[in-house]
C-alpha cells in the first residue's frame, strides 16, 4: 500500500488549545485520525507526525523519499517564515510537499505573509482549516495516480 507523509510543525500539538479563535477547538490527534481514515477510503497508508523540532522534520523529509513515500502533507508552523533548512530539505527530494496551514496566514501578521517553502512546494493551501489537509491529500493521490488535472 503507498503511504503518504502528514508532517505537523512547531506548536501544532496544542491544536484544541492554542488561541482557539483562530485554529479552532479539535485537537491533533482528531485530525490525524480523520486523515488516517481519509487515506485508507482512497487506498493509502498514512503516517502522521508532529515535532516541534526542526531537524526532525528535515530528517523525517529525507526518509520520506528513502522510503518511497508517494507524496507529504506539511504544515511547517512557523518555520514557514524563515526555515532555509526546511526548504532545502524539501528542494532535495522528489517526493511531491504540499504546504498546508490552518489559518489564512494573509490576513495575520505581516510576517506570517511569506512562506520560503512555498517555490519548493507543488502547492499551498491557506485558511480552510482541517478541510484544507483533505484537499492537500486528494490533490497528492491524483499526482501519484498521474492524472492531468493536477499536473
């Protein structure tokens, strides 16, 4: 079975807690669970994975393509910003990364407004909340699959 990459940055592990009004109230593990579930109705394995550490998710993006992974769901947090490692890391491999952030980073801080990941990534998908990790993941499988639409 193909398996796709979920990768959750920096904080991600306080979803349901952390600043409420803007993430929402379910937690990490809802989400992975739903992802989990989304990929299995689809024919995938998925592995989800949530570090606050930056070598990790570099080390965890390396291994993807080691291990013939077919495509990774990334929400980098504030790495986004200013992570070069990130981004070379992600430049490094063939596996497809789509960026994916709960909230519309464009109506937030300034700072939150550009991502270096985001030239190295096929696509982003900003502000739809949980619904915008699903897309990422449908958007994945039809690359793997080779349909055009997506190409």
């Amino acid at each position: 079975m193909k398996k796709i990459l979920l990768l959750n940055g920096p904080n991600l592990n306080r979803l349901g807690k952390r600043e409420p009004h803007v993430y929402g109230t379910a937690t990490l593990f809802e989400l992975e669970k739903k992802m989990k579930e989304a990929a299995l109705s689809e024919g995938y394995g998925l592995t989800a994975v949530q570090s606050n550490h930056e070598g990790v998710l570099i080390d965890l993006l390396h291994q993807a393509e080691d291990e013939g992974i077919a495509g990774i769901i990334f929400n980098p947090g504030a790495f986004t910003h200013y992570s070069y490692a990130l981004r070379d890391a992600i430049a490094g491999i063939e596996v497809p990364v789509i960026e994916v952030h709960i909230s519309n980073v464009h109506r937030r801080e300034a700072f939150r407004h550009h991502s270096v990941l985001a030239e190295v990534s096929e696509g982003q998908i900003v502000g739809l909340g949980f619904f915008g990790y699903e897309l990422a993941l449908q958007a994945l499988i039809k690359m793997h699959k080779g349909d055009e639409e997506v190409e």
